[in-house]
C-alpha cells in the first residue's frame, strides 16, 4: 500500500468562544433598589396575572421583610405564626434571624395564600405543580411585572430588599434597630441605607434660616 505525501498540521487560526460582557449595573439603571410607590406599582401589575395573589403576596413578604430571594423561596408555613401574627426570618449569608411583625392586610394575604394552596406544601411559596418556587422563577415574574409596570429599567428581586432598607430608614428608624431587621452580621451593609435617607438632613434648615 502507497504510503500517503499528506500530514496533520495544527491550524493557523484558533477559534475562541466569546464570553458576553456583562454591563455594570449602573449601565443598566441609576439605582439599585425600589421606591414604596414603585413597589405599589409592581404589585399592582401581579393583579392581572394567572396566580396573581401568590405573586403580590410574594413581592409584598420580599419588601415588608427585606428577604433575598432565597429566603423567601425556602420560606415555609412553620414559620409563620398566624395566632401571634409574627413571621421568623432565617437569614442565609450567615445572617442574624429575627422575628418580624406581620402587619394585617399581609396576614390576610397569608391566610387566604394557605386557605387557597392546592396541592398543600410546607413551604410557603409553590408553583402551580406544588413544587416550592424558584429563585429564578422569583426573578423571572419580579421582572415581568417591572414591565407591566412601566418601571423603565430592569426590576430584579434583590430590589425589594434594598427597597425595604431604604423605606425604613425613611421613616427614621436607628442604624442599630435596622441592622438587626435585616439581618446583617456588619453594620457597614446597614449605613449605606441610612446615609442616604432623605430624612438624614431635615433639621438641618428651618424656613425662617438664611
């Protein structure tokens, strides 16, 4: 058999797969966390939707709460105390946890979400099969109702919680207390909420000061 005159050779070119350049979130909108009028707005657009309690209920716990979305997908029944009318927050991250207040229209919502879930689930949270929701889920409907919303920008759920740090520090409470609510571990993460508080300053003129 002939011997063949052709040989392998390595190519001249290398092809390369191209990694997708994520743009900063400041590219993408000018803040990272939601107003109360915004967050109305969200819930307002859930109402339409197929499970539209289920979502509202979720965006409302997210905000009132400050939980990240993996919280709120690994939430479950045991611990909300309907008698006591208090919700114990476990925190991922190596977080405090912490017992909040459930205010009423929340634990309406929460009853009626319990009364109305088929099939029954110890996790709070379920998708139409039963099974518990999703982070992805979470973002993915977060999102979709962002845009029904008319928000403007891209709405993601890690919004809700800086939302609820703002919206708390607003309304004048200390660095310490808020610390505690949301769990973090170094205040260092709480300041960011209460240096840029819109009531920081409001002593600082009166209307009769040049």
């Amino acid at each position: 058999m002939a011997k063949s005159h052709l040989r392998l050779t390595t190519p001249a070119t290398e092809k390369r797969t191209v990694t997708p350049v994520r743009r900063p979130n400041a590219h993408l909108r000018t803040r990272e966390y939601l107003t109360a009028g915004e967050v109305e707005r969200l819930l307002s657009a859930t109402k339409g939707n197929r499970w539209g309690h289920r979502d509202g209920t979720m965006i409302l716990v997210a905000y009132r709460h400050g939980l990240r979305a993996s919280e709120l997908a690994d939430l479950r029944w045991d611990q909300v105390d309907f008698a006591t009318a208090t919700l114990h927050v476990r925190r991922v991250k190596h977080g405090s946890p912490s017992t909040h207040p459930i205010p009423g229209d929340e634990l309406r919502r929460l009853r009626r979400l319990q009364r109305e879930q088929q099939p029954k689930s110890s996790f709070v949270f379920t998708s139409e099969r039963g099974a518990p929701f999703t982070t992805a889920g979470f973002a993915r409907m977060v999102e979709r109702a962002g845009v029904e919303a008319n928000l403007g920008f891209k709405a993601h759920p890690h919004m809700l919680r800086h939302a609820c740090g703002f919206a708390l520090a607003a309304k004048g409470h200390d660095t310490r207390a808020l610390q505690a609510y949301l769990g973090h571990k170094n205040i260092q993460h709480t300041v960011l909420y209460t240096e840029l508080s819109p009531t920081r300053f409001k002593d600082f003129w009166r209307g009769d000061d040049l």
